[in-house]
C-alpha cells in the first residue's frame, strides 16, 4: 500500500514537471520570435529609408530587402506550424551571394575565382534546393505519414 502513494506522487510531479516544461519553452520560443520578428522588420525599415536618404535604389538594396523578406516568412512559418523551413535558409543563402556577386561584379570589372567559387555555391545551394524539394516531395513528414501507416496493407487482414 506504500508503494500506491509512492507511484501517484511520482506520477503527479512528473505531469506539473511536463506541464510547466512546455509552457516555459513555448514561452521562449513565442518570445524569441517576436525578437526575431521585431528586428527583421526594424532592419528592413532602416534599409528602406537608407535608400530614401541616399535618393535612389541600388541592387544591393533591393536584394537586401528580399533578404528581409525571406527571414520574414521564415518567422511567420515557424511561429505558425512550428517547423523551420531549411529551403527559406537556402534561399537567403542564395540571395546572399547573389547579391555578393552582383557587387563584386559592379565595383571590380575584372573576372577572377572569386567569382567561380560564388557562381558554384550558387549551383550547389540551388542543387540543395532541389533535393530537398525532392526529399520533402518523395518522403512527406508530418499527418501524411500517420495516414499512410492506418492504410490497410494489402493481405493483412486475411
């Protein structure tokens, strides 16, 4: 008979141990977006009146704003469904370069490796994109799965 209250009390602290668990890291992550969130935007702003100040809008500034834009979605997604979207890194990766090559191109003029070695990364990322596209295509993860697994197979029910 000792044990019984033993086992409910252990049960007990474990539930409120869970319980409080959850609601401390869900409040860190929902924290942490709005940050994140908080400073893309401020960041974005700030670009935006970079180019009013400066009376025209460059390459570079209009990359660095689809950079913003991307690493917002990437926000919005996360603090929706929970799951970080590797292709929105991928793409800011992309963007990135690009717009490291477009302004190493613009301000030297002179071909050189540094331009093959961005140029690659280009491909490769764009390469990681589309296995990932693939992969995430071929082998879905999430409410997919578990319906596929309460299919009946064939034969199993005889």
């Amino acid at each position: 008979m000792r044990i019984h209250w033993a086992k409910r009390l252990h049960s007990y602290i474990n539930v409120q141990a869970d319980s409080y668990g959850s609601l401390l890291v869900d409040a860190f992550h929902y924290l942490a977006l709005f940050a994140i969130g908080a400073t893309v935007t401020w960041a974005g702003i700030g670009t935006f009146f970079d180019m009013l100040e400066e009376g025209n809008a460059t390459i570079d500034h209009i990359l660095l704003l689809f950079i913003y834009l991307e690493l917002g979605a990437m926000v919005g997604i996360y603090f929706k469904t929970k799951h970080m979207p590797v292709r929105f890194l991928i793409y800011v990766a992309i963007t990135a370069l690009t717009r490291m090559l477009i302004g190493s191109i613009q301000h030297d003029h002179t071909p050189n490796m540094g331009i093959i070695m961005i140029s690659g990364a280009i491909l490769l990322l764009s390469l990681a994109t589309l296995v990932v596209r693939y992969g995430s295509y071929r082998f879905p993860s999430g409410s997919s799965d578990s319906i596929e697994q309460q299919k009946p197979r064939p034969n199993e029910g005889d």
